[in-house]
C-alpha cells in the first residue's frame, strides 16, 4: 500500500504525521511526502543561525532542506521530495497581508492549476491509495497550507480518470487533547502556546468530527527526535517538548483525522473512530 502525505513547509510532516509516517513506513508500506515550499520565510529560533532569515542572508531555505533530510531519515522515510522538482520553486509565502505573501514566486501566488499539475505528476508516478493533507482552512488559517489543500485536492481530482485515490484525510486536532494540553501545563513555567482555552485554537475542532486515530507509542521517540532535528522551528524548551514531559504519549503518542473522501472501515476504537488509514483499502 502506497500513502502519500502533502505539507506546506518543513517540519509540519513531523509535527502532524510524524507518528503515522514512522508507523506505515515501519510496516513496510510506502510513504511520499511532498513538500511544497522550503519554508524560506519561517522564524529562526537558533541565535547563532539568525543570520539564514529572508531579510538577512535569506538562506533558511537551503538550510531546512537539510533539517528535512535529517528529520526523514530519523523516521524512516526516503520519498521526500519537494513539490515542483527541477522545474519550479514554490516560495514559502509568509503571513497573509504580509511583503512576502505579495512576491510572484510566494506558493500564493502560484496558478492553481499549474501547481496542481506538477502534485498531480507525483500522485501519477506514485499511485497512493491514500492522502493525506490540511482542511481547507490550512489548519490554522497559513496561506501555503491553505494552498497545500487547494492543489492536493485538485490534483486528486484531475487525476481520477487515470488514478483514483481510495481515502483522502485532512489533519485535525479533537478539542479534548487540546484541553488535556492545557490543563497538563498548569502551573508549569511554559504556558501551552499561550492560550487558556481549546477554542482560541482555530485548528480545534469538536471531536464528532474525527473519524480516525492512528496511534503507535512504540514511535514516539523518533517523532520527538525528528521534531529536533527541525532545530530553526522548534526549540527543545519550547511547548512541544514541555508538553511532551508532562502529557507524553497522550498527546504525541497519536495522531487525528478526518475522512472526507472514502468511506470508513474497521477496526474501530471505543469512539467508533478509524484505527488505520488503509482498512478498506483494495489493491
């Protein structure tokens, strides 16, 4: 069985899937990821590597693709690759409303269709039967997720009469695990992002809207050490790892979906949800 995963910049693959990715790959099926910018406009959070930031030497880019090389080979995943290929460079393309969000080569900017195309080479040659992506908000509302959404489902779609993908999956986040988050870091010296209630997060979503759970413990540890090797991204006294020591597998031990195209099949949890990604799955 063949998956195939579409992230807007690196370390979301990790951050999302981390767990699913190291759990199928393990088991022996193929995993594709597909990542369509470089992330050259995210925040460098290392002082000594400040200098790589777009409005400096702007050579993050260059430098994540490394932190990506480091962080798939910890999981296991050799398919990684970034969308376009040699032909064309997506731009990370920073906050809407932004400078960056305006530039010509910024992914917001891309045709549709066009970047559509060059996803819909990839699904060609790899086949998946399953996919996986953002919502249609990007999560969080970041435009190269939202455009993440926008050519992974287009591309889907373009493609059907010679591939047709089985399941597609969009990431979500069940409310509860993010109230356990809060609660777990009461009183501790990292606050939980900085909110006080589940709702302030707009990737929160109620948990009837979750139709799957992929959980797999015995992964975590290479899921928190790719979240490492994205060291520009996250910090290891950030959140993820406060988080991590107080609620450990709980929270980053599984991870949550919602079918929006195929139909659900068993086994199923005690919450009637999904327990993998490719029951139903023919070859």
């Amino acid at each position: 069985m063949r998956l195939m995963l579409v992230h807007a910049h690196p370390d979301d693959e990790t951050i999302n899937n981390g767990i699913t990715m190291a759990h199928y790959a393990s088991r022996g099926h193929h995993v594709t990821l597909v990542t369509c910018t470089r992330g050259e406009e995210g925040e460098v959070l290392v002082p000594d590597l400040t200098h790589l930031a777009s409005h400096q030497e702007d050579r993050l880019g260059k430098h994540r693709e490394g932190e990506l090389a480091d962080a798939m080979a910890i999981i296991g995943i050799s398919d990684f690759r970034f969308l376009g290929g040699e032909k064309r460079n997506y731009r990370d393309s920073g906050m809407m409303g932004t400078p960056p969000n305006e530039r010509k080569d910024s992914f917001w900017q891309s045709d549709l269709e066009q970047a559509a195309d060059d996803l819909g080479a990839v699904m060609l040659e790899m086949r998946p039967h399953v996919l996986i992506t953002y919502d249609e908000f990007g999560g969080y509302g970041h435009p190269d997720h939202i455009k993440a959404n926008q050519i992974a489902m287009r591309a889907a779609e373009k493609i059907r009469s010679s591939w047709s993908i089985q399941k597609i999956y969009w990431n979500t986040i069940p409310i509860s695990v993010i109230e356990q988050g809060i609660e777990a870091m009461k009183g501790s010296d990292t606050q939980f992002f900085g909110v006080d209630k589940a709702e302030d997060f707009p990737f929160a979503k109620p948990d009837a809207s979750v139709t799957t759970v992929i959980t797999d413990e015995s992964m975590l540890d290479r899921k928190m050490a790719a979240m490492r090797a994205h060291a520009t991204q996250i910090t290891v006294d950030g959140p993820f790892f406060a988080l991590s020591n107080n609620l450990g597998t709980q929270v980053w031990g599984r991870e949550f979906y919602t079918l929006v195209h195929g139909e659900p099949s068993g086994p199923f949890d005690a919450d009637g949800r999904e327990t993998d990604l490719f029951a139903g799955v023919t070859l």
